[in-house]
C-alpha cells in the first residue's frame, strides 16, 4: 500500500478504511459487510447502531457430512460410491473456504466428512470382496 497504520505506525498497511480513508495494518483491519473499517470506524459506527449483521449460514460442512453419511448407510448397494464423490468435493470446496476465510465455522464437520466418505469406500470395497468370495465358495462347494 505504500503507507504506514494510522494506529500502529510501525506495521505497514494492507488496506484503506472506507470510511475514513486511514491506513489499515493486519491487526486493525475489520471486515464488516464486505467493507473494510479502521477500528475507530466501527466503534463508532457500531455505538451510532449503523451497523448490520448479516448472519449468513455456511453450509458446505453440512452437505458434506449428509453425503458422507448417505454414501456409509447405502454402502452395501452401489449407491454408495455415487455420494462418495459429491460428499469429497463439499468437504474440500469447505476446507478451502475456511483456509480463505478462518472465521467460517465447520472444519471439523468437514474433516469428518472426508473421513467419513474414505470410510465408506474401504467398507465398499470390503462388501464387494466379501460378497464375491462368498459368491466363489458357493460355487465350487457344489462342484465336489
């Protein structure tokens, strides 16, 4: 940015208050509303009650987990394998939005989601193994 923080001159700024127009370093910057506020800025926007939060809810967790679980439970049939793949992408597409944005909550629902649909592949594998050697027993129990 070329400048210094209006409240920490010896960090360099990373953004302007759009308000105001102040540097902002790291430790000062606030996101509020996808507008960046100097800490001057927001408290005194945030006495006057100009402020509204929107409480957006992230979900991507959440659609992991109900696929991983989904791709466990119907593991036995094929169907299992078709929620493997969509339960990975929400589970990665949410820890990577979380890495973007570390105030997301749900990476812990999102690991276990991943963990979840890895468990639910080696369970189907292990299904349709077991399923084919008794298949294999069967029929050479009754050639003798």
């Amino acid at each position: 940015m070329g400048g210094n923080c209006s409240t920490h001159p010896n960090n360099p700024a990373v953004a302007l208050c759009e308000r105001c127009g102040d540097f902002v370093c790291r430790v000062c910057r606030t996101a509020v509303d996808g507008k960046m506020l100097c800490p001057p800025c927001f408290e005194l926007l945030h006495a006057r009650g100009g402020l509204t939060f929107v409480q957006r809810h992230f979900q991507l967790p959440l659609y992991a987990l109900i696929f991983s679980v989904c791709a466990i439970l119907t593991t036995w049939a094929c169907l299992g394998l078709a929620f493997v793949p969509v339960s990975l992408y929400f589970g990665i597409a949410a820890l990577k939005e979380i890495n973007r944005r570390p105030d997301l909550p749900g990476r812990k629902v999102a690991v276990w989601s991943i963990v979840l649909s890895g468990v639910s592949v080696v369970l189907g594998i292990g299904f349709w193994v077991a399923f084919g050697f008794l298949i294999w027993m069967l029929e050479n129990g009754t050639k003798r």
